[in-house]
C-alpha cells in the first residue's frame, strides 16, 4: 500500500514538472523530458560505491556524497572542509521562478548523466543535488556532484547542451544547518537560512552570504525520511 502511494506521488511529480515546463514556456526542455521509468533508475542504482581516502560526512546514502570532514560541531549548525578538486556539473536558469529554475536545471544536469554528452555514456546519481540563488541572473544555479572516479574535467563526457558546465571549487569550509525533513520550497529553504545566519552571527562567525546554498539528498520519490541541508561559506 505504502509503495504504491509513494509510486504514484512519483509519477505525479513527474506530470507536475512536465506541466510546470510548459506552463512556462520551456517547451523544448518539456518535449525532452525522460521516461519516468529512466529517471527512477538512475535514483535507484545498485552501484557500488567507491572507496574513499577522504572521510565522509553528512547524509550518508546508498548513492555517492561528496568527501567532506567535520571540523566542529556548534549549536544549530556544523562546520565542514570540503576539499579541492571536487567536480560539480552545473547550469543557470535565469529570469524565472524557483519552481521553474529547480525543475529545468534538474533536468538539464539529469539529461547529461543519463546519456546526452560526447560519448553517450550513462553516469551515476549522486547526491546532494546543489540550488544556489544567483540574483544577479533573477534565477538559480543547479548542480550535480561528478562521481569521484572522475579525477579532472577532462576525464568527464562534454555536455551537449550549452547551458551544462563543469565547476571545480577551491578547497573551502562551510556552515551546515541539518538535515531536514520534508519538500521544503523557496520560503522553507529561506527560513532554514535565517536561522543559520542568525546562529552564525551570535558566534561571530563570518560567512560569505553570495555562497549560500540549498542541498537536497533524497530523490523526487522518497516520501519519508527525507533529507536537506542549508550551507553557507564562512571565512
């Protein structure tokens, strides 16, 4: 009973982000939308994860999560080193909602690890999947994390699509507030952020504001038991 609940929320998802797409006129990116068959697949991948030199930290899931260590533990919040070298696949979506930007730039990083890049080559789901605001676009930033196998962006398939590239971060430290529950949307996430600033300006600590991003770890089909976090660079 309760999986064909969660199944049949999934599929609605799904028509959702099609009809959202349309709605907003995206209807190229519409028409390309996967089979919900695919998408399933890939979220529910039986491959095996690698093994790590760097310790993990975080949501710790059956899908790869990027290396990280936790340096403190505070009151509302983590502090975590993420060290360089981390490859992420990342598109803007400008001029538009965050219901629209969330959706077209999920299936835009989902179309190139399912096959539409250089060498048609399927890539594993990973998580966290990354949402920065960039207001200076009026729209967001969505990124998947590159496997680790993937050593350099050389070693990646070129994307197809223009609007997919390549990030490498510097080796930096972030605050963490979470994880958390539920579908939490653009207000939720904007709540949870205030009140990691606030904890983070009681201690003092400076955070570069421009930085803060929204990371979803659990797939569109978890019902339960779901898992965000609210990361802020600090100095």
């Amino acid at each position: 009973m309760a999986m064909a609940m969660a199944m049949a929320m999934a599929k609605s998802f799904a028509f959702v982000l099609m009809a959202v797409l349309l709605h907003e006129n995206w209807v190229i990116e519409a028409a390309r939308l996967p089979a919900f068959d695919d998408l399933l697949q890939l979220f529910d991948s039986d491959t095996q994860l690698p093994s790590l030199d760097a310790p993990a930290c975080g949501p710790q899931l059956s899908i790869e999560t990027p290396a990280c260590e936790v340096v403190d533990k505070r009151d509302g919040y983590e502090l975590r080193k993420y060290p360089a070298g981390q490859i992420w696949v990342e598109t803007l979506v400008a001029n538009t909602s965050y219901l629209v930007a969330t959706s077209v730039g999920f299936y835009r990083c989902f179309f190139y690890i399912s096959g539409q890049n250089s060498e048609s080559e399927q890539i594993e789901m990973t998580a966290p999947v990354h949402i920065q605001p960039a207001p200076e676009a009026d729209g967001y930033k969505i990124a998947f994390f590159a496997p680790s196998r993937f050593k350099s962006v050389h070693d990646l398939p070129r994307p197809l699509d223009p609007n997919v590239r390549f990030s490498v971060p510097e080796a930096s430290m972030y605050a963490v507030l979470g994880p958390f529950g539920g579908f939490p949307g653009e207000s939720e996430y904007s709540k949870k952020w205030q009140k990691l600033k606030e904890a983070l300006e009681k201690d003092k600590v400076t955070f570069h504001e421009s930085t803060v991003l929204y990371a979803g770890y659990s797939s569109p089909f978890e019902i339960i038991n779901r898992k965000q976090e609210v990361h802020v660079q600090v100095v």
